[in-house]
C-alpha cells in the first residue's frame, strides 16, 4: 500500500489471471489459451508488417480489421469496434455507458474480472442467481439493472440459447445488455445476428482463443454505430493507439482464413467432448460445456487438492476459492496428445 494511492485503487480486489509459469515445463490447462499456433496467414502478415515502419504510429481507427469483421459477420464497419483484448474493451464498456452509482447485473458465478470493472468505476452490482444446474436463465435477473453476461458464462462452460438472450433484451428494453462472447465459437450461439433487430445489444468477442492469438490482445465489440461511437469516445480519451500496426494485420488475416478457423474450432470441440467421457469414466461430474473448457468436480477428492496433485505431475489447471464452486476445476483444452496425459495423470492419481 502506498501513501499516494487513491480511495479506490486503496480498496479494490483486482483480478488475478491464472498463471504463467516460468521455472517449469508444464502442461499449461489453466488459461484457456487455444494450444494450436495461428493460421500460417497471420504468421506471413506479422512478418510482412515488421519493417521500418513500426516507427509510424497505427491507423487509429483500424480501418482494415473493422473492415474484415464486418465482412465476417454481415455488419458495417461503423458497428464494430477494436480494442487490446476483449478484457479493455469489457472495461471500456462501464464508463461508456454507465454513470458512477448505476447498477449493473450480471450471474452470481461468472466471469469474476466483472465486478472489479465495477468497483474500479463506481458502478453498483446485482447478481443473478443460477439454477441448480448452473445454468443461467434470463428471469433471474433483477430489474432496473443493466446486464453484462458471458454466454458462454465462465467457468462453467455452459451456454444459453438466443431465446434467453432475447428474453433478456426485451424484458431489459430500457437498458443496455452486454453479451461477452469469448468463448462462442466452441458450439454456442452467437447474438451478432441479432444487432440490428435490437439498439440494446452489445456483443463483445476476442482473437484469443478461437483464433489463438492471446499474446497479440484483439478484441472487438458489434452493435449499433451508437453504442461503437460511445465506445470510441472513450478509447480517444484514454488512449487513441489501443492496437498497434502488427496486431491489427495479424487480425485481419486471421478473419480472411476462415478455413482453418473453422477446423481448429472443430478439433478443440473434438477433444473437448473426449476428454469430458474420460473424466466422467473416473467418476468426475462435468458440466455441458460450449467453450474450450471443462467445468469438473469429483465427489471424493476436493478441487483444491486435486489442483495441487496435477501442480505436481506437471499440469496446470484453474481453482476458484468461492464456496459454491470450491470443489470444481476449470481444465482448459489442450492438444489431444496434453489431454491424454492429463486423463493418464489423473488415473494415477486416484489409485
């Protein structure tokens, strides 16, 4: 703590990502990165892009990722906004719309950088209890609340349909509803299609785990030219450069390379759905997951014991201390070879 720390910073609890290890090679489970490298495009555009120009600053307005997304989804470039990971644009999100002392609602298990954008601007939070069954249902929400949802919700994996998305947008009419999407492209149902039907929708998405580039922070946000105009406002009051000449390009070719987009999703899906029989084979209850992650619990050994038993063996997986989920890991998912030796690792074990 120091003596010139402001009255917030001095109180907040700031997220913690998951770790990074640097003194071992391990089996990394823990953060939800794609295991497989960037399509072979977007390695040839960084190459490309490195010369003497990076002494230029970049095109502040990304013109020519906006320009690829739109084409992606059937949007025009003014309803999409870019940003340094989909987490800065989530941020940018709570002084855009909402003032200090607004309420914002959002699951009572989710996506736990949420409450820290809200504490960090002032704004007030409801959460929303899930079912039994984890999942989320629009009728939980509380009223005169804005919403902000992870569909699919993290760490749970478990995603709902665009009925509840839009049973959410009609009963919220008056209040903006952020779909934070990370995770959409492992089998869920995506809100984009449903922009231009309601101004209330925000659908926020990112580069770093369907199109395996976290060490680049792409993100990018779809809605009305309104709502990207907001969003604009404050990236040009805090810093007009968020995305830096190599990241975009290496956006925007991984946007045109649909093809292997579409097959690493589909491998990760893959792994994803024989990784969860292998866990349920050694008595793991795992949730129906829509991401490239496992939620899974084990009746007889608490989930913080078996974190430190795989720490051991040399994998790395997430553990949340909250009651509701202290017994749960979240397994992130690797190459079919890494979750192999997980279910291998595992076994062990439990002898």
């Amino acid at each position: 703590m120091n003596r010139f720390w402001s009255n917030t910073i001095r109180n907040i609890s700031p997220y913690i990502p998951g770790e990074q290890p640097r003194d071992k090679k391990y089996i990394k489970l823990n953060t939800n990165e794609n295991p497989y490298p960037p399509s072979q495009r977007v390695l040839d555009a960084i190459r490309l892009e490195v010369t003497g120009d990076v002494r230029l600053y970049p095109d502040p307005e990304a013109v020519g990722l906006k320009t690829a997304l739109a084409g992606f989804y059937g949007l025009r470039a003014e309803e999409v906004f870019v940003g340094n990971g989909s987490d800065e644009v989530l941020a940018f999100c709570f002084p855009a719309f909402f003032n200090p002392g607004d309420t914002i609602s959002f699951p009572e298990i989710t996506y736990s950088f949420f409450p820290v954008y809200a504490e960090l601007f002032g704004v007030k939070c409801k959460t929303a209890p899930l079912n039994d069954d984890f999942s989320v249902s629009a009728e939980n929400f509380p009223p005169d609340a804005g919403i902000i949802l992870a569909n699919p919700n993290a760490p749970t994996g478990m995603a709902i349909g665009l009925d509840q998305v839009e049973i959410l947008l009609n009963r919220f009419s008056q209040s903006l509803v952020i779909v934070d999407e990370a995770y959409i492209d492992f089998g869920a149902q995506s809100a984009v299609p449903l922009i231009n039907k309601y101004e209330n929708l925000l659908v926020v998405q990112t580069f770093s785990k369907s199109r395996c580039m976290a060490g680049l922070r792409v993100g990018y946000a779809m809605g009305n030219p309104g709502l990207v105009e907001g969003l604009e406002r404050v990236k040009n009051s805090f810093n007009s450069y968020t995305l830096d000449r190599i990241a975009q390009k290496a956006a925007a070719a991984a946007v045109e390379d649909r093809e292997y987009f579409t097959e690493t999703c589909q491998r990760i899906i893959n792994t994803r759905e024989n990784t969860a029989v292998g866990l349920m084979e050694l008595g793991f209850k795992v949730l129906p997951s829509k991401s490239n992650f496992l939620f899974a619990a084990h009746e007889k050994i608490p989930g913080e014991a078996l974190l430190f038993k795989l720490r051991e063996a040399g994998i790395l997986v997430r553990h949340f201390k909250k009651p509701e989920i202290e017994n749960w890991l979240r397994i992130s998912i690797g190459t079919e070879e890494e979750m192999e030796i997980f279910i291998e690792k595992l076994k062990d074990i439990m002898i």
